[in-house]
C-alpha cells in the first residue's frame, strides 16, 4: 500500500518495468509489526518469533526493527519466559507521518558534502528532494496505526 505510492515508467533494453517509490523493509516490518501489536488485547504481550511467523520474515532483522521501536517509545519490552512486547502508546496516538520522518525520513536524501559535489550552493536538488519528503510524510499526518487496522475484528482473526 504506501510502498506503491508514487510510479514512475522507465525503457530498459526496449522492456517497460514500473519503478515504485518504496520505504525500506525495516520501516514496512515497524508498521506492521505496530499494527499487529495494536490488534492484540491491552494486557497481551507478543513475541517477536510469533510476529515473524506471522509475517513470514527474518526474527533477526524483525529484531533491530523491535528494537528502535522500543527505543523510539513505540513499545514496550519485558524479558524472561512471560515476556515479551506490546504498545507503549494507543494505536490512536501512533501516526504514521511521524513514524515514517523517524525512521526513513530522518536524514537528507542527497549528501552535497560528501565529494564534495561540484555544485554545491549553486543547485537546488537538495533543497527540492527535501521539499518533496516533507510532502509524503505529510501525507500521512493524522493517518494513525488505528486507521491501518481500521477493521479491527477481521484481522483479529487473522491473528489468532
């Protein structure tokens, strides 16, 4: 859904293939690991082999991603045979602009230093590109991890 939200068409070797925008695999495991979480009930806790399995992707990789949602305040932790995670915030509180800027909008999208570029302080990509990260991530202020699960009880039971 949001990793094919702008398209482009290009030619390669007289073939047409479509180029999507895509996040990164690590902010597509936060959101659905935010909204598996958010369909489970207040006091259940989840594992993280239990939401790898679920989703069918790597427990190793689903880690880091546990991890920097914990330390972004997203979840909780408890370790030991009943640990586990679960929200730290109400999946009505968790929107996703906000979530996308921390974890795949949090630096620039070119680096003019590093080169340097040539054309650094007489070229305005930086400036665009980053006019055009603030427009998707505006996009999605006031979508919340709620409105993801909107229907609620269908993926519930898919969950269970």
């Amino acid at each position: 859904m949001i990793a094919n939200v702008f398209r482009r068409q290009i030619r390669s070797n007289n073939i047409t293939k479509i180029k999507t925008m895509r996040i990164t695999k690590h902010t597509d495991y936060a959101i659905r690991s935010l909204m598996y979480l958010s369909l489970k009930d207040e006091e259940d806790l989840a594992s993280i082999r239990e939401i790898s399995e679920f989703f069918k992707i790597s427990k190793n990789h689903l880690m880091k991603v546990i991890n920097r949602l914990s330390q972004d305040g997203y979840i909780t932790s408890s370790r030991g045979k009943h640990g586990g995670i679960k929200l730290a915030k109400s999946p009505n509180a968790i929107e996703l602009g906000e979530l996308l800027r921390k974890l795949e909008l949090d630096g620039p999208m070119v680096d003019c230093e590093t080169g340097p570029c040539q054309f650094m302080g007489n070229c305005t990509l930086k400036c665009r590109l980053d006019a055009a990260k603030s427009a998707f991530a505006n996009t999605f202020d006031g979508i919340t991890i709620a409105d993801l699960a909107a229907d609620r009880s269908a993926l519930q039971a898919l969950i269970h």
